[in-house]
C-alpha cells in the first residue's frame, strides 16, 4: 500500500521572487558558461555573476561566509555620511581587519618598515571628497565588502556598477592572480539613471568612542563566494551542461571530473544517484540536513525560501538482492531517534534505497553512464500510534 | 497477584472460594487509581506534607495488595488444555469473548493458546490441565512456546487486544492469489454492506473524480487578478496532479470490473489496490498531453478559451466556449518586485558590456553592416572561449544547453535514473523464518457484529520482532509487502513489554515543476 503525499507547508513570510527552477536559460541558444573552481577539494564559484544565477536559479550551494544564501556585507548596519551609504563597524572590528591586513603583508614578505608604512597609510583618515573622486572617477575602485546579495537597506541604494579589479589581498592565496584580472566584479543594483545615493564601495564608518564616525578604508576587503557540494556541482555539469569546473585553470572533463569526484569519496555513486533523481524530479536537495537532523539532505519544494522542507532523506546503497553494504547500520534505537526528530520537526522520513544491480561492473562505474543501469525505491518510515483514538482518525 | 491456591509459606491457607460478603466487597471495589498530585520538590518538614505522603503511600500500599478474583465480573469459563493438538478446549458455556475468539471444530469449541492466556489474565477463564487448574505462570510456561507463540508475540497480541482490536493469527492462505488479484475477483469472504469507511476512500471513489477535473479544466471560473496568480494555479494544478492521478485510475479500474452490481460507495479498496500491484504506474490520464490553457502568459492567446475535449469532461456535462477577453485585460497589472532591478541589469549589460570594452573597434566600424560583422565575429570568438572540453570527449552532458527546453522536457532528459516500486522482483525472494506475518488485526466495529466466519477486510498485518533486533532491510520489507496483498504491514517491536509500532511504506515523490 503507497504511502499518501502530504502537501509541503508554505512559509509565513516568502520574501524573495522565484526566478526559475534551474540555471539553464528557455530562450538563448549560446552555450555560457559558469564557472567554478576546484580548490583544496572543495568547488567554489567566484565569479559573482554566477554566483547570483546559480544561487537564485535552484538554490544550488551555499555562501561561505553566511547561513545560505551568499549575503555577507561587512556590517548589518548602514548610514548616510554627507550623501553616501556607508557600512558601520566598531572600532574593535576595524583594528581587527587591520591586524588581518598586517598579517597578509608581512606574510607576503615586506619588512616592517615598509609595513608599517604602509598600514599608516592604509589607516589615515579618508575625505568624503577622496571617496566621492573614486566612486565618480574612473579609476578602479577597491570593490571590497559588497558582494551580489550585499544585505542592503532596501531603498534607494544604488552603486554605480564599475569595471573593478579587486585588490589581490584575498584571503584564499591559492587563487592565480590572473583570475582576479579577469574577473569583472558588478554589484546586482546598478543604477546607470540614479544620480545622488551611492554607496562608497570600499569604505566603511569606523565608529570610535561616543558616537564619533570616521570614515576610514576597508583594510582587507573580504568577497564571498559560494561553494557547490559535489553532488551540486556534478549534477550542474553533467545534467545541465551549464557549468564547467577548472583544476588550476584547466577545465576538467566530465570524466575527470566524475573520477576525482569518487576518489575524493567513495560513496559518491550512491549519494549522487539520489541527488540526481531528486532534482529530475522538480524538488530542491539540500544537503546540510546531517548536522542538523541526522540525515543525508532535506528536500524542498520549489526551495528553501518558499516551502519548509518536506522530507528527510536517508539515502543507503542495496545490491541487487536488496540487502544494504552495512555502510550505516540502523538499530532500532537509533531508528526510533531519528523517527522522533524528523517527527518533531514536522517532516517526513524517507529512506531512499538506491540498487545497485548485479552484473554492473568497476568499469562501468568508471563512468557516470552507468547511472542509468541504478534504480531507486523511496520508502517512507513513520510510526503508527496503536491506541483508539488515534486509529479512528489516522489510517495506517 | 496473589494465587488464590497456593500455600503461603507461613502456612496459612487461603479459601479458594470467596464468601459472599467477600465477594460483595470485591466487586464493589471502586476502580479509580490514585491521583497523583502536586509534585513535591523538596522535604519541608510539615505536618501537612507528612500527612499527604502517608495517605498516598496508604493507597498505594492498599491498591497493591488487593486481591485480584477470578470470575468476579462475571461467569468462569472452564477450559481444559488439550496438549496434542496445542489447544484449550471449553467446557462450560463462553462467554462475550465468543464473538471475536477462538474457533469450532468438530462440535467442540476451542481457544488458542494466547487467546487463552489473554482471557486468563483478564480473570474471565479457567484452564485446567489434568484435573488441576493452572496458574497464570503455568499458563505462560506451558501455552507459550516455539510451536505456537512466542512471547514477545504474546505480549502484542496482548496489547492489541487490550486497545481493543480483534487479533487472529495470520492465515497465508487466505490470502487471494496473485492470479486472481490479477484478476479483480472480489473477496469471497467480504461484507460488502459494511465497509469501513477510510479518510481517503471519498478521494478514491469514482464519484469525486469527476468533480475534481471539473474544477480543473474551466481553470478561468476561479482565476482571480493576483500577482502571484500564475504561479499559484500552477501550485494548485501540480498538487492535484498527484491526487488526482490516484482517484483517476480507481475510476478507470472501477469501471473496468464489474463483477457483480455493487453500489458506488462500497466500493472496495482491494480492487483498486489490485490493479496498483499489476502496474506500478498512477496515472490514468496522461497530463503532459492535456493542456491547461495558460491565461496568464504574455503571448497573444485569442480571447476566448475553446471548449475542452469532451473526453476530458464527466458525463453529460458539456462546456461552451468561454469568454476570457475580460480577465485578461484585469492581469498582469502589478508589477512584480525585482523587476524593475532585472531589467536595470539588462539595460546596463547592454551599455556597460563589452561593447564599452571594444571602443575602438566599435568606432572604427562605418556603417551598420560592418558593425553587425563585428557582433558576428565577436560572438564566434566568445563561443569558442567557451570550455568546449565538456562536448568533445566520450561522456557529454545530458542537456545541451544550446538547445534550450521547456523545465519539463529538460527534467525528462534528465531522469535517467527509474524509480522502482517495493513489489518488483519480490517474487524471487526466498522467505526467512525470522520476519514473517504473526498477525491479522481488524478494527473494533462497535456499529455490526463481528463475525468470525466471515471477517471484514484486515486493519492491518502485524510482523513482531525485538528492540535488540536489526532493523528489517529492504529484502524483508519487499517480502512482507508482497505476501500481505494490499494490506499494510506494521512492525510491532518489543522492548521489555513496551510495544512501538512503525510501517515502511512504498512511496514514488510526485514530480513538481514549475515554469
């Protein structure tokens, strides 16, 4: 007997717009790329153009500095000085972020003189003239700490969108300094028709004892990107075709990426199929759950934003008997655990067997064909309350 | 309990018959338990404290040492345990347990072991074994074993029963065969006047069926000028989907059998589950062929909707051709949030793109053809940027995106991988002895009688197992699906006589799409 399908629970409050289901355009016949890089094992997305598609089409990945979505600005609090729209920081988050700068400078190899030069330099009070020059002029601007969902007031904050090169001072040094030529860094709100507001880009309010505010210059500007789990990744290549993953600026084929993908972990197959499926089904995979409900992902309809998650996904490997590899044993104990969590946070367990057949060999695992030999049978676990009253009303 | 024949080591001996004012004061025992109170934290040396936990102690102490009769509600039922056949035969007149126990054979009427024990316990019954009456931990020793039931299978018939259900140990046998499952054959042992009424039997009953397409298909009745009005009716067009694909195919299986005359509202879930098991597909009507006309859309529709495919439409209503000039000229009004800033990002893509880049290439062009030439080289040039390492090796990806699809399309490229449904390749499964069947459990009907020749369809089919056992795999559940028909399965598992219950039940996540 089929379990029933309980509609999924709307949020409250939905503030964001739905844009599309994946990052494939319906209308445009160019093959664009995104682009992502594989860095120390993990794939991150650094261009913040793509980072805004992936991100807002799907809801693939994950910011590296924020919960979900990739909103990390410098500071919550915004005001105006003389015109502008500065970010707010204390004094003790200011002379952190110059310790910070100090650290990279010395650790790139400058001696302390010429450090200390130019911390000085880099800390000297700044005009509202100097910051008007840079934002009106041409020249480059250091675009540090306003990403593409930069949390903003909502009004009319609208920066002048330039053509930037970021400082080279990025926390993660294993980038070529190529990219960051290369990269034409936009903020989302540009505004070519807005005259007056802009944001200084680069600059922030430092707010020392009683009220006083100085404007100063961001130390180390701090750009956030958005890492793909594996199965994110792999689905947005392979799927999609839409992404392409580099390894020092070499773009990986699908095969090489699949085989580094299953070096890297061993159960990739399994876990992949699922995710696989589940988004040709239409629904949001969202990894994470483990940490938080002892699961492998959650799923969402349509995305996190909009709908609670529905379902609590276990995903377990079955040969073609149907006996599991005993990779994540279950007792009772801790079934019954699980059961009561998921139960208590209103969502529905789901075991998701993939099955693995018989006479599927290594070297058709070599390659990601092989994923159409897979099946998977979804199982929902819930417990059924044996007293009266709860029989009249709850079938089983 | 105490044992009213047994000899108390002091050497005192009970009267095994109660006298009358014993008895007396036995059955107007009151029956009401303690009432726990207010929690005490801490001791506050007060003599009302001291009061209230001498007068809880008391009735516990009191409550604990009441004497449990036998037959003090009612009549004794004398029974003799019959060792070669692992039954209680009865020999004196039963009482109501008749009704939903124990069985006829030979003119005699017997009892199971566990039905036996249960009512012993209950204090209604007396066993006797070779003249001597036995005790309820004879009972236990004796009726309990490998041959009949085991003890952790006791103690949720026992619950079960307690709740008030009608236990009957699991007849594989009775079940009908997968031929004529196949078939369609109604039960022979149904009642088919007094069918349970279950929550979702009005979504399966062909009746609803039509009053949902009714409400789909002229969408225009129920379109109001929202905002989010395109996205909402496509919400509400997937969620029925999945609802509506199950009560569509009980309407085409309903139709399909008509074995006897039945009327519409006893129509029984067996045959629809009959048909579920032949094919492990839902849908009856095939909606990726079945266009909902899409009011919302900017493109020029006519203004008016033409009538729907009558196959498409119950009976003998008949719909018109449909005005919708009116509400389209109410829609699309506000504008959405988030637009301004798209097309704000468009516009300055436009002038800030590269074209800002090639200045002078741009400049050095003289006339709209040499610019359009430039475009042209420059696109090509940006495509062979782009990685084409991704379409010249063995493995391409699923979706190209240089042919762009509908969501729906694209989804169906990509679903390589099939889902399967928990009654394939069950057959080939061997059956183990550990996880098998122990139980039928029918739901207390207080409405009719129960009768025991003739059951109702099964609530549900227990399987017992232990708290310190593993956890069945999916090779068992697949088996135990597949031997209990439509049925479901319930997992009783035993922790020192506390029982939980879990199902596992086969699902297929309905596919959502949106745009």
């Amino acid at each position: 007997m089929q379990a029933e399908f309980r509609a999924p629970r709307r949020r409250n409050r939905v503030q964001e717009d739905f844009e599309a289901s994946l990052p494939v355009s319906h209308s445009s016949r160019k093959r664009a790329q995104l682009r992502a890089e594989l860095i120390n094992q993990h794939v991150l997305v650094c261009r913040p153009e793509d980072i805004q598609k992936i991100y807002s089409q799907g809801y693939f990945g994950k910011g590296i500095l924020s919960k979900a979505r990739p909103d990390h600005s410098i500071s919550d609090q915004w005001e105006y000085h003389e015109g502008l729209l500065f970010p707010v920081i204390s004094s003790s988050s200011y002379r952190e972020l110059l310790q910070w700068a100090r650290a990279f400078l010395s650790a790139q190899g400058w001696d302390n003189e010429a450090i200390s030069q130019m911390m000085t330099n880099l800390s000297r009070p700044v005009q509202i003239e100097d910051v008007k020059k840079e934002v009106d002029g041409e020249c480059p601007v250091v675009e540090g700490g306003v990403g593409p969902f930069t949390k903003r007031p909502r009004s009319e904050v609208n920066p002048k969108a330039k053509r930037s090169c970021s400082q080279s001072s990025h926390l993660d040094r294993d980038l070529d300094p190529e990219l960051d030529h290369d990269r034409v860094s936009r903020t989302a709100n540009s505004d070519p028709d807005s005259e007056h507001v802009v944001s200084g880009a680069g600059f922030v309010l430092v707010v020392f004892e009683e009220e006083v505010r100085e404007l100063r210059r961001i130390p180390v500007p701090v750009t956030e990107y958005l890492q793909l789990s594996l199965e994110e990744a792999f689905f947005l290549v392979y799927g999609l075709g839409c992404l392409s993953v580099c390894l020092n600026q070499e773009p990986l084929s699908i095969l090489q990426l699949w085989k580094t993908f299953r070096a890297q972990r061993p159960d990739f197959v399994c876990s992949y199929a699922a995710y696989h499926y589940f988004r040709c089904k239409g629904w949001v995979p969202k990894g994470g759950g483990g940490a938080k409900y002892g699961v492998d992902f959650m799923l969402y309809r349509k995305g996190p934003p909009f709908y609670h998650a529905s379902y609590s996904v276990v995903v377990q490997p079955v040969n073609s008997e149907y006996k599991g590899t005993g990779t994540r044993p279950f007792t009772w104990r801790s079934l019954a655990a699980l059961n009561r969590i998921t139960t208590n946070v209103s969502k529905e367990l789901l075991f998701c067997y993939v099955v693995f057949p018989a006479n599927l060999s290594d070297a058709e695992l070599e390659s990601p064909q092989c994923l159409s030999r897979l099946k998977v049978q979804e199982v929902i676990v819930s417990r059924w309350i044996s007293s009266r009253e709860r029989a009249e009303q709850d079938d089983i | 309990m105490a044992q009213q024949n047994k000899l108390d080591a002091g050497g005192m001996v009970y009267s095994e018959i109660l006298s009358p004012s014993e008895l007396f004061a036995a059955r107007s025992r009151s029956h009401k338990i303690p009432i726990k109170g207010q929690k005490n934290f801490f001791p506050d040396d007060s003599d009302e404290q001291q009061k209230q936990l001498e007068q809880s102690l008391n009735e516990h102490c009191s409550l604990l040492s009441e004497e449990r009769g036998k037959g003090c509600n009612g009549t004794l039922v004398k029974a003799t345990w019959i060792s070669s056949k692992q039954v209680v035969e009865l020999q004196s007149l039963s009482g109501k347990f008749w009704q939903t126990m124990g069985f006829s054979a030979e003119g005699k009427r017997y009892l199971l072991p566990e039905e036996a024990l249960y009512l012993m316990e209950c204090g209604s019954l007396q066993v006797f074994y070779e003249d001597l009456a036995l005790s309820i931990q004879d009972a236990y020793e004796i009726f309990l074993s490998s041959e009949t039931v085991s003890l952790h299978q006791y103690q949720v018939f026992g619950h079960l029963k307690r709740l008030g259900y009608v236990v009957h140990r699991f007849d594989p046998s009775s079940l009908p065969s997968r031929y004529a499952q196949q078939l369609n054959l109604p039960q022979s042992g149904k009642n088919a006047g007094n069918q349970l009424k279950r929550k979702h039997d009005v979504s399966l009953t062909s009746t609803s069926a039509p009053s949902l397409s009714k409400t789909l298909v002229p969408t225009t009745d129920t379109m109001s000028a929202d905002e989010h009005m395109k996205d909402e009716s496509v919400d509400e067009s997937v969620a029925m989907t999945s609802s509506e694909s199950t009560a569509d195919e009980s309407s085409t299986t309903d139709s399909a059998v008509m074995v006897e005359p039945r009327k519409w509202w006893t129509s029984d879930i067996i045959e629809d589950k009959g048909s579920n098991h032949r094919n492990c597909s839902r849908s009856g009507w095939d909606f990726s062929s079945i266009l909902f006309p899409d009011l919302g859309s900017k493109e020029n529709l006519s203004g008016s909707l033409a009538s729907p495919d009558p196959s498409l439409l119950p009976g003998a209503l008949a719909v018109g051709v449909c005005d919708v000039a009116s509400w389209r000229s109410k829609i699309n009004q506000r504008k959405v949030k988030g637009s301004p800033e798209h097309r704000r990002r468009g516009v300055d893509n436009q002038r800030q793109g590269w074209h800002g880049k090639k200045d002078e290439e741009v400049q050095s062009c003289k006339n709209w053809t040499e610019f359009n030439d430039l475009m042209a080289r420059h696109q090509h040039r940006r495509q062979d940027e782009q990685a084409e390492h991704l379409w010249n090796r063995e493995v391409t990806p699923l979706h190209d995106p240089s042919q762009p699809l509908p969501t729906r399309e694209l989804l169906d490229i990509c679903s390589v991988i099939k889902p399967t449904c928990l009654l394939e390749g069950a057959s080939r499964l061997k059956p183990a002895h550990e996880w098998r069947i122990s139980f039928v459990v029918y739901q207390p009907d207080t409405a009719s009688e129960f009768k025991k020749s003739k059951p109702r369809k099964p609530y549900t089919h227990v399987c017992v197992c232990g708290f310190d056992g593993p956890v069945p795999e999916l090779q068992t559940v697949k088996l135990l699906t597949s031997q209990s028909g439509d049925v479901p399965v319930v997992f009783a598992v035993v922790d020192h006589g506390d029982v939980s219950f879990y199902t596992m039940k086969d699902f297929e996540l309905p596919t959502d799409v949106f745009l």
